[in-house]
C-alpha cells in the first residue's frame, strides 16, 4: 500500500474511531432515548434474538410505537431493522388483542395490566421464537415499547423475557410554570418549550419529541401554563393553541390540562365578580369549559392556584375552597375532566405559623370535595426545600384523593448549576410513614389510594423544561424529569436503580461507569442539604430569586417570606420550636409521629432546627455541641462537592467531551456556590453563636458585610 493510501485508511479509522467512541460530542437533545449501538457483550445475542418488526400501525399511537421500535432497535443493533408484515424467527410483535390477531391468539394475562399497563414476553410465534409487546390499549402498547428498549438500552439479556407492569398511579403529570410570555416562573432551562406566538400554524418537532420523552417514562398529563394564571389562556386565541398542542402529544397519551385563573369570569368573562356561589359565575365556567372541550375533547381539566400568594380566590367572596374547587368540579364532571386544587396556601394577614395554615385550611374540608376534585399537595409543609418533613395533610384526610406535588426544577436547590438528583428526596417523602392507619400507613399508600381507596391518584411534577438544548439546563436534571416520571408510575422504585437505568441510557453501559457516578447521584442531595440547610434549618435563601444564601433576610412584606422567622437564631440558640411549646405544628401528625419529631431526645438530626429551638452549646448525638455541629454540616456539604468533582473527572473516559466538560464546569460552580452557602451562613450564625470556628475547619473567606453585599438583580427564574 503506498504511503497516501496508508494515510488516507488512518484518517478514516481516527474519524470511526471519533465518532463511535466517547470522543464524539453530544449536546443532551436526545435525553435517556439515544440508541447507541449495544457493546459487543451483548450485541451478537441482541441481533439473533431480533431480526424483524411485525407492522402495525393500526392507530397513530401504534404508528408512533412502531417508528419508536423502528429508530430504537436500527440504533441499537446498528444494522436496518426491517418491517414484516408477517413473523417470522427474531419476530418483535406489537399490538393490542384488537388491533394484532398474533396477540389475540397468545391469551397473554392482560386482564392484570389494566388500561394502561402491557405484558412483555418471549413466546413461540408459528413454532418460532419471538417477543410480543401486548396491551390492553395502544397507549399501553407504547409504553411497553420503551420499556422493551429500555432493556435493551440497560442491555439487560431478554432470553426469557416475562414482564407485566402497570402504574400505580392514574395522573402522572407535569406542571409547566410557563408564562404566556414565555418566561418561566423557577425556569433555569431556557425559555418555555411553548412557542405561543407561532402556534397554533408551526409545530415544533420539539413538541413530539417532549412527548415522546414523557410517553417513554409513562407521564400521560401536562399543564401548559403556570400556576400563578393568566385569564388570557382561556380565551378563544390561546385555546386554539393549546388545541394544536394536544393534537401533537395525543398519540402519545398525553392530555393537556389548564391552569383557572380563578377571577377569570371578571377579566375575560365582563362580569363583576367571581364569587363561586353566583348562578352567573358558574354558568360562565360551565360555557368556558364546554368552549374548551370544542377545541380539546380530551382536555385534562383544570389546575387551581387560589387565596395564595395573591392570587384570586373563593375567600376574596367569604367562600370555601371547596366551595371554589367544586364549582370547576361540576363545570368539567360532564367532559370526564378533573380538578387539581392546590394546598399551597397561606394567607397574607394570619400570624399562624406557615408550616400549620394548609393543615388548618382544609382538614375542616376533608370529604367536602366532589368526586373529580383532587387535592394537590406539595410533598412538605413549606416550600421545595432542601429537606422537609412530609407534609402533615398526607395523614389527615382520608376522604379526600392527595395527589403529590414534587419540584423538579430545583428552585430552592442550587437551580440547573449544581448536581442534585432528587431520587432520594422523592423516595424519603413517599417512605414516610404517616401512621394515620397504624404503622405502615406510607405517603406511597396515601397518594397511590391503596392506603384510603380512593378513586383518584396523582402526582405531579413542576417541570424543569425550557429551550435549552439539554432540555433541562444541565445533563445531570435530565435524571430529575427521569426519576419524577418513574416514580410516578411506581413510588415504590428504588431511586438507587432508576438512576443507574437512568445513567446507563444517559451515558454509558460500563459498570464501572454505573456504579461511580449512581453512588455520587446518590450522596448529591445530602451535599445540598449539608451546604445549605443542614439540621433541619429552611429557608435560608435570599430574597425574591431565590440565588445562594440570605440567612440574614428579614422585614419586607411578610414575616414568613424571610429568613428569620425559620431560624430564629438568638444569642442563646436557633431553630423554630413546633411543639408544644411553640407553635404546636407536631400535632398535625399522627401520634406517633408528633412523638418522635416532638422530642428533643429522640428527633433525628434531619429535622432538630426544624421542630425544636435549642441552644448552642446543646450537646448532639454525635458529641459535639450544635454549634460545632452545624459548622461540621456545612463543611461536610463542601467536601461532598469536591470529592463529586474528583470523581466526575475520573471519569472522563466514559463520556463524550462535550457533555463531560459541561457537567465538569457546573460541579465547579457548584463547589464556588456550596462554599458560599456555607462561609455566608457560618459567618451570619456565629454572630448569635458567639463561639469560635471549631478547630481544623476553616473560617468562612470574607466577612459577613461581603456576603450581605452580594446582589443578583438578573438571576434566572424570577418574574
Ligand atoms: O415555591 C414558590 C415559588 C413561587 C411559586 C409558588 C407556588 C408559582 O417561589 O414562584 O409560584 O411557590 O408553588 O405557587
């Protein structure tokens, strides 16, 4: 071979070589459904066991599976993976017992999966050996689609493939705190997905492709808009493109839902109140969501925010959230629609402790709602926060479905920068024993109606999604959206494993790969909780954005928009005493609960400063006094992070370059911000503590004036 021909064969193996290997670039567009081509460990097995794909295109749903099964199982195999109209050996076979006389035949056990669960399985078709996808229903065939490449993503050997699965939960759903605008309200991931001005003519692909994403974590909802309402949305324009939205994410068994702006009948309707008993009001939500139904005839139904944070609501007219919620209730009970109203309320004038008002406000309720009414829950008594105690109304309404409200988008845990997989956090609030029962009674039981029967579940997640070209800000948030959807299909997945299937699609197979980077996901949110608000501290961030620490917040509006009225740090100790003493909130759990979370000597660490005010010199399980102890927290919070970056970087060769040095340069921001968090909160608490920093840790970098001076006028998220 002469020497041009020896060079040009080198140049071409490097360029294979670049694109097969981890080298090659990736933005994150194509999330956990990449496809990448199987190893060789697994690949000759896969390319025997799966030669072909029986068609059926039966419905838009099982066209959409069938272009899924189609890109999947090319990407995977890397070889062109043909459409058959009859199987043969290597068959995959996908359908319901209507729509594919193969699946018929089989009597495979539906019946056990339900409307939307599927059956996987290795059967012998015609004497051959083949996989089937069955469902009672093309959605469920879809959703046995993903899971049947997710296995083949995980490359797990589907010799003898024998899987049923159905979720838990009927409502898995996301909130989109999008703004008409396009601005996100806690948005760190770009502008919202929903371009408003060019729907309802151009549709773009991207709307599919979230749909997509969603259908292959089996999420079957989606409020477009935020919580915090604009009327508008429901006008005649703005439905139009909703409308084309919904026909978009349809075939992928995704139903769009509306947030209600409750004084909607004043600012779009020409009347002159809202008050949910008025034969007028209601005659106006009744012919405002038949209008709705015209454009969507699966609309979801609606999401309420009211008598919260200023926004409308029954009390501005002397009226009950029941009273409000079944108004919307009766408006959309003809269509089959639903309404989520949410607990997150707290009134402007009561001095009553944050921490008790939704407990207060709708216990008085319990079994007062109409059938299709669910109460939306967030998973603590506060806000989002680092760590929380379950929320005391998972335990106290028995006759009223609780659906779940969960923030992805980590508002209150260091936004898209900083790496935090939330598997741990979701799974510590549905563990929780509520004891409303008896002992076992879990938030899981609760929300999934296994606990009281309820007719309705849900769980909803505020998204973390926006224009950027990851999706989600970060490629470590993608793992949030992932483990939200997962969980709400099934709260009682490991968390542990979803983020080692989540890492395997996300990245890579190699199990050294797996086990390193699942057991820094798995430490990550502990970090956050360390660097900022160990021991059951909350609350401690600064004002309006929400971005690094403020401990010091205090005035303004109202009290408990400040961080003094959580700390309430004295010269004599800190915490927020909730027993019986102080503002009483234990008793809003069941007593065995209020038990363990009311007593001093038998609280957890987690939640001391949370329930109890104790002095600084208390001594604390560990044998240093609290203050030392907190200081120790804050350190350890820092350390996590460093010792994250180390490992990200050991892991270089298992990761393309571009998503490696993303996530490389963030966990550095994390490390600065995690630092900050800690040197700001160390200073401003020593000012009370009085004490000195404990020997062997260092003191905070700068003073307290610096940090006090620090302002973000423009940071993200805020509106
Ligand atoms: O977490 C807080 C946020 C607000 C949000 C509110 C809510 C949509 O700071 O931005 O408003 O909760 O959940 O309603």
């Amino acid at each position: 071979m002469c020497y041009a021909n020896r060079l040009f064969r080198r140049i071409v193996l490097l360029c294979c070589a670049l694109l097969a290997g981890p080298a090659f670039g990736e933005d994150g567009y194509e999330l956990w459904l990449r496809y990448r081509q199987a190893s060789p460990n697994v690949l000759q097995q896969y390319r025997s066991a799966v030669t072909h794909i029986v068609t059926n295109a039966a419905s838009p749903t099982l066209a959409a599976a069938q272009r899924e099964l189609e890109r999947g199982l090319t990407g995977i195999l890397g070889i062109d993976i043909p459409l058959r109209e009859a199987p043969a050996a290597g068959a995959v076979v996908f359908g319901t017992p209507e729509s594919s006389a193969i699946i018929a035949a089989l009597e495979l056990p539906l019946q056990e999966v339900g409307q939307e669960g599927y059956v996987l399985r290795s059967v012998a078709v015609h004497g051959r050996p083949a996989h089937v996808i069955a469902a009672n229903s093309d959605i469920g065939v879809l959703y046995g689609v993903f899971h049947f490449l997710r296995l083949l993503q995980t490359e797990h050997s589907f010799e003898a493939l024998d899987v049923a699965s159905a979720p838990r939960i009927q409502i898995r759903i996301l909130n989109h705190w999008d703004n008409l605008d396009r601005t996100v309200e806690r948005g760190y991931a770009g502008q919202s997905l929903w371009d408003w001005h060019k729907l309802p003519d151009y549709l773009d692909p991207r709307y599919t492709d979230y749909a997509r994403a969603n259908a292959s974590l089996g999420i079957n909802g989606t409020v477009l808009t935020n919580v915090n309402a604009n009327a508008i949305a429901l006008t005649p324009m703005y439905l139009e493109k909703a409308a084309a939205l919904a026909d978009v994410f349809r075939p992928y068994g995704i139903r769009v839902y509306l947030t209600a702006r409750f004084s909607a009948p004043i600012e779009i309707g020409g009347l002159d109140t809202a008050d949910p008993l008025d034969p007028e009001v209601r005659r106006w939500w009744k012919q405002k969501t038949e209008e709705i139904y015209r454009y969507i005839p699966d609309f979801g139904g609606y999401l309420v925010k009211a008598n919260s944070e200023g926004q409308p609501g029954p009390q501005d007219y002397g009226r009950s959230h029941a009273d409000g919620a079944n108004m919307l209730a009766e408006a959309v009970a003809p269509y089959g629609g639903i309404v989520m109203w949410r607990a997150f309320v707290y009134s402007d004038e009561e001095p009553e402790d944050r921490a008790k008002q939704a407990y207060n406000e709708f216990v008085p309720y319990d079994g007062k709602f109409h059938e299709n009414v669910l109460v939306q829950v967030k998973n603590g008594p506060i806000d989002f926060q680092p760590r929380e105690p379950f929320h005391p109304l998972f335990g106290a309404m028995p006759k009223t479905p609780l659906m779940m409200e969960f923030q992805i988008t980590k508002e209150y845990l260091g936004f898209a920068t900083h790496l935090v997989y939330l598997g741990p956090l979701f799974e510590e609030v549905l563990d929780a024993d509520t004891y409303v029962k008896g002992k076992g009674s879990t938030v899981a039981k609760v929300i999934d109606g296994s606990l009281h029967g309820y007719a309705r579940t849900g769980m909803a997640g505020v998204a973390n999604i926006g224009t950027d070209r990851n999706w989600t800000g970060s490629h470590f948030d993608q793992a949030n959206w992932y483990v939200f959807g997962r969980l709400a299909w099934d709260p009682y997945a490991s968390t542990r494993d979803i983020a080692a299937e989540w890492a395997r699609m996300t990245f890579s197979n190699d199990e050294r790969f797996v086990a390193t980077v699942v057991d820094m996901m798995m430490k990550s949110r502990e970090a956050v909780v360390d660097y900022m608000t160990p021991l059951g501290l909350h609350h401690l961030m600064a004002r309006g954005h929400h971005y690094g620490p403020g401990p010091w917040v205090e005035g303004g509006p109202r009290a408990d928009w400040t961080s003094v009225y959580y700390h309430r740090a004295t010269k004599e100790g800190i915490g927020f005493d909730r027993t019986a003493t102080g503002s009483n909130a234990v008793a809003q759990y069941a007593p065995e609960v209020a038990k363990i979370f009311g007593n001093l000597k038998r609280v957890p660490d987690e939640y001391l400063l949370w329930f109890h005010h104790v002095p600084w010199d208390y001594k604390m399980k560990s044998g240093r006094t609290l203050w030392d102890e907190l200081v120790h927290a804050y350190t350890r919070g820092v350390e996590t992070v460093k010792e994250m970056r180390r490992t990200w970087d050991g892991l270089k060769d298992f990761v393309d370059a571009e998503r490696h040095a993303q996530v490389a340069a963030f966990l550095a921001i994390q490390e600065k911000e995690a630092k900050w968090w800690r040197d700001a909160c160390i200073a401003y608490f020593q000012t009370f503590s009085g004490r000195p920093i404990p020997e062997g840790y260092d003191p905070p970098e700068h003073s307290l004036e610096y940090y006090k001076s620090l302002e973000f006028p423009y940071a993200p998220g805020h509106h």
